[in-house]
C-alpha cells in the first residue's frame, strides 16, 4: 500500500486478486492498453509461494505452508482503478503481474537473509532507482497474510501471495513516474533475485 505509513494501516489487509492472463515470466511484456489508460504503475514486491494448501491456517502455523519466495511486480492502471473503484480491474491487465525469475525455497536463503529480519527489496525503471526499503517495514507479515487470506478461501500449493510494496511508487512522484513503452522495469529482492521486464506495446 504505497504512500500509507505504518500508524494509519487499517486493522486488516486488503487483499485482492489478479487475473491468471496478468502473469508473465522474467523477461516477459508488461503489455501497454493504450486507448484504456495512461497511468501504468509499477509496485515491487515479495511473492511467497505456498507449499501446502489450506484454511483457517493459523498465524503460528503459516511458515510451515510456506515453500519459497520470488519477485513480484504489481503492475497497476491507477485511472482504471480509481475509475472502478475496485482493485481487480485496474491490476489485471494482461502482462500486469511479472513473477520471477524463479522461486528460491525458503531454506535455501542466504545466510542471515529472513524475510521478518528484513531482506531489502527495490525497484528500478530504465536503472534509476524509483523504491528502496526492506521486507520487515511491511504493514502486516507474512503470517498475518497467510492466515487472513486463509480464513475466507482456501490456500492451495503453488498461490502466490504479493505482500505490498515499499514507497516510491510512480502515482507518489510529482511529476507522475508513469510506465511507458520501451521502459525496463526491474524489481530486485536481495537475497532471492531480479525480475526485468519490459513495458511493450499490444500487438
């Protein structure tokens, strides 16, 4: 939840979904809708992918439902959103939810690399530096995520949970910091990898 501070979040997460059309690999297009919007928006983000399915999985119990993390891109059509005031539209977009490069099994990070501890997280548009933070400023944890989530659907392996994104987003910055064709979007998880994309036109 870009731009919203720790002391104003609201007591639970919002949690929406995506459209499975809107995912595409590392290297892949973020597809431009142009003659539908003019505002596309970057969000970097960690993704934790489910290991176990479930429901009602509780808080102390979530890290065993847990198989690794990946990088996340939530791409956004902020005009859309607000147009529709609702969340699904506006981030559906084919190409509007880069995953990769690959999944890093929970086990396998690096040495003193925890996503509570905090691994740092940026995103980048054409190599300039646009977010910079750390995975413990996150609103509410993974835990959190996963039994809230858990509680009013079902969890099943191979889900991927996006779990927010840090300040800097283009809709923050004065002038706006808009995606365009021909833009490289890079998101970048220390510890886990980094995901390129670029925005293209729709064929």
């Amino acid at each position: 939840m870009p731009g919203i501070s720790k002391a104003e979040a609201p007591s639970w997460p919002i949690i929406f979904t995506k459209a499975p059309t809107s995912v595409v690999g590392h290297g892949g297009g973020i597809v431009y809708p142009t003659g539908v919007t003019d505002q596309v928006d970057y969000e970097g983000e960690l993704g934790v992918v489910i290991g176990r399915g479930g429901v009602a999985i509780d808080a102390s119990d979530a890290m065993d439902h847990v198989f690794g993390y990946t990088c996340v891109n939530d791409v956004t059509a902020r005009d859309v959103q607000k147009r529709h005031q609702q969340w699904y539209l506006g981030k559906s977009f084919d190409g509007f939810c880069p995953m990769g490069p690959w999944i890093v099994p929970k086990d396998a990070l690096p040495e003193g690399f925890d996503p509570k501890r905090g691994l740092p997280i940026g995103t980048t548009v054409n190599g300039v530096r646009r977010q910079r933070g750390k995975t413990s400023d996150m609103m509410f944890d993974i835990p959190h995520l996963i039994a809230t989530a858990s509680r009013c659907m079902t969890l099943s392996v191979g889900d991927v949970i996006a779990t927010g994104t840090p300040a800097g987003v283009g809709a923050g910055m004065s002038p706006k910091g808009w995606l365009k064709v021909g833009d490289a979007c890079e998101v970048t998880v220390w510890g886990v990898g980094t995901l390129r994309n670029v925005v293209v036109e729709r064929s």
